[in-house]
C-alpha cells in the first residue's frame, strides 16, 4: 500500500516539476504559465503492480489556477483499495488532500488540505523552457527535438532533478507548455485526450468545504552538491 501512495506522489511531483515553455506571449510566466487559456488534459491510465492510476488536469487563466484530480484503483497484496486525491495550484499556491482513501474496508482520508507555497526558484525549474543558463546546466537540460502526442506536436526535453543521481533522467514532451507526457524509468505519463474548448467548471478549484487547510514548510528548489557546500573561507596567516 504504502508503496503506491509513494508512486502516486511521485507522479504529481513529476507532472509540477516538468512544465515546459513553448508558447508565446508570457507563456511560462507566475502571471501566465501556459500558452492556452483552459483546457482539459486526460492522461492514459497506468498499471503499476496490478493497481490502475488514473489522472486530470484541469486548467483556466492560461494555466494560472490548474487541478490535477488522481484515482489509483485494484489489488494490493489481496487487499482492495482505492484512493481519491485533489492538487490544486492557484499562482505559487499549492494544496493536496484526498477524498477517498479506501483500504481494508475502511476510508482512511483525511478531512486535511496541505497548503505549501513554491518559491520564485521552484517556479522558474517548473518552466524548463524558459530556464535561465545556470539551471539548465545545473539540471543538465537537452533538447531532444520533437514528438507529436494526442495528436499535438510538442517541445521533446531532458533533464536531471537530482544531481546526486545522474541516471535518474526525466524525459517530458510539452505543448504550449502543458505536460502531454512525462518518462521517467519504467514509469510514463501520455496524454490520450487534449480539449482546449472544453467548459472548465469555476469549483474545480474550490477546496472542499469542512476540510481543515494546515500550512506546510514552504517547497524549495532542489540544490546541487556545490550550492550545499559551506563558502569557502579566506586562509589565516
């Protein structure tokens, strides 16, 4: 069980941490983060060890406030379960808290949304298109050309988060700087279905009423192995 939870915050945290600029205007900005103003984004459903994940992202204000709503769903070592999870973004603003947490035939969700807040550094490794020369050589940036999917033709990139571990490399195809796929190691995100003229309901991004909102340490930009180390000081003679 616990491993799903893991792999399923995995995914959000990958889908945050790769989008990509390819718009025009202000596109990849706090302001405007994507190039179209809503839309609906369904993703393929993935099966991770028998269990089926299913994820949407809802948009509106070219990106400003985004939804990502994840159903995990099956067998678990012989135990049914199935998870319901909200991650909500408005601006630097983020929120996560579940609606159903079934296991064991009881439901374990809490009636708590985390709020976090992104620093200017986490929003700019957010938007790797628009990345300044230092992160990209810090997250070690490729252009890997192009790759149409869901029948949209977008912006193909590599990067590394983790310096530490070099291997660890994220593939993502982006298209106006909206996530239409996310590779990384066994594990892919494809779009199957984009809808930019699609009615986005105002509530999708209302927390839940009776929900207690807790305030967590705010989400900083990881830092590689020389930003870590202590400045080096002048020698004493």
């Amino acid at each position: 069980m616990k491993k799903i939870v893991i792999l399923v915050q995995v995914i959000g945290l990958t889908l945050l941490m790769a989008c990509n600029s390819g718009g025009s205007g202000k596109s990849g900005s706090l302001d405007q983060p994507f190039g179209e103003k809503r839309g609906i984004v369904s993703y393929k459903p993935m099966d991770m060890m028998g269990v089926k994940v299913t994820q949407t992202m809802y948009f509106d204000d070219y990106g400003k406030k985004e939804m990502r709503e994840t159903m995990v769903e099956g067998n678990m070592m012989g135990m049914e379960m199935r998870q319901h999870t909200i991650d909500i973004r408005d601006g630097n603003v983020m929120y996560h808290y579940e609606l159903e947490n079934m296991s064991g035939g009881q439901d374990r969700a809490t009636k708590n949304v985390y709020k976090s807040t992104l620093t200017p550094e986490m929003f700019e490794q957010m938007n790797v298109g628009s990345l300044s020369d230092k992160l990209k050589k810090q997250l070690n940036y490729k252009d890997e050309g192009k790759e149409t999917v869901a029948g949209l033709e977008g912006i193909k990139y590599s990067i590394v988060p983790d310096s530490a571990n070099p291997l660890n490399r994220i593939t993502g195809v982006h298209y106006k700087n909206i996530p239409i796929k996310i590779k990384m190691g066994q594990m892919e995100i494809i779009a199957e279905k984009v809808d930019f003229d699609a009615a986005v309901p105002a509530e999708k991004f209302n927390l839940p009423a009776g929900y207690n909102v807790m305030d967590q340490p705010t989400q900083q930009a990881p830092q590689t192995p020389a930003e870590t180390q202590p400045e080096a000081q002048p020698e004493k003679k």
